[in-house]
C-alpha cells in the first residue's frame, strides 16, 4: 500500500478540532498501521514545501514507524 500525504501550507489551517495536516497525518498513520496488520507492504510520499520524501514500500513494523515519523515532522504534530 502506498501512502501519499500532501503536507504543504495550505494544510496548516483547521478548525477548534485540529489543523487539517494533523488530522490526515493521524489518518494516514492509522491506514498504514491496519495494512501492516494485514502483512501488506507499505510505503509513501510525504510532501511538504520544504520536504519531498519517498519511502518504498517493505513488509514490517519498521517502515511504518519510519513513515509516522516522516508525518509527525511535517505535519508539526
């Protein structure tokens, strides 16, 4: 499965509830989490205005800690 989160400036706006890049962030880890469950490989695209990073898609837990931590810098959670 891959991933792809667009984390430019437009994303850094939201409602009382959270910014918008903080929310797909904490959706896209979660889509990612449940295929790794289900031992699919997972990989993504993080784009940010300043960031571009591809992860290529691997069987185990590590590339989904890699992906979230990718997410959790750009998306200033």
């Amino acid at each position: 499965m891959i991933l792809a989160a667009d984390l430019r400036s437009p994303m850094f706006f939201g409602s009382s509830l959270g910014f918008k890049s903080v929310t797909a962030a904490a959706s896209l880890a979660l889509i990612g989490w449940a295929a790794q469950n289900s031992r699919d490989r997972v990989g993504g695209l993080v784009m940010g205005d300043q960031l571009h990073r591809e992860i290529r898609p691997k069987n185990g837990k590590r590339v989904c800690w890699v992906y979230c931590t990718v997410l959790m810098i750009s998306a200033g959670a």
